[in-house]
C-alpha cells in the first residue's frame, strides 16, 4: 500500500484514491498555453498520490479484492463533480472512488 506523499499519514481504504490536481496552465508539446479550467463540469487532470487496496469481490469467497485501474504516480482524468475535495495538508487533494477514474495517461511525458 502506498502513503500520501505531503507525509500527513493519509491511507486510503477499498477502491479509494488520493489525488492531487496538476497544474494545467502550462505549455503543450505544440507550444500553447493552457488556461486552468475551474468549471465543476470540466475534466481535470490529477496525479495519484495514494491508492486504497482495492475492492473485495463479493462475488468471490476467500476475500479476492479486484485490482485498481491506478497506482501511485499515474496520471488520471476525472470528472470535476466527482468524489470530494478535502484540504488536508495545506492543500487541496480530491478522494475519488475507482469508478470516477475516466482514463489513465499511458504516454509518458519527456
């Protein structure tokens, strides 16, 4: 299990993720700016700072969890009206449950 990288002990539980929004007003490989978007409707871009263990399979005896669709460190898309935003640390992080997770970036940046 991995833990909340601002060392204030955070833990998330089942199929919960810990994850801090990236800046967005930064230069794309062409070359243009991205003006940060703060509508609750938009997709935001986070990273993942900490990852709970997974759901159990309740389907399954023997306690079988099903496996997150991202770890520690992926870069992830999320709808900005999911999950809850909570100020821990000094800064703002988003809980969100694995199925808020639209998709996890594959590419990585140079």
């Amino acid at each position: 299990m991995s833990e909340c990288s601002c060392d204030c002990g955070l833990q998330p539980v089942s199929d919960k993720l810990i994850i801090r929004k990236l800046d967005e007003d930064e230069k794309t490989e062409g070359g243009l700016f991205m003006p940060e978007d703060t509508t609750e409707k938009s997709v935001i871009r986070g990273k993942v700072i900490a990852a709970g263990p997974g759901q159990i399979n309740q389907f399954i005896s023997g306690a079988e969890r099903l496996p997150m669709p991202a770890k520690t460190g992926d870069i992830v898309l999320f709808a900005g009206y999911q999950g809850q935003k909570i100020d821990y640390c000094g800064e703002e992080l988003h809980v969100l449950s694995a199925n808020d997770i639209l998709c996890v970036e594959t590419k990585k940046e140079n």
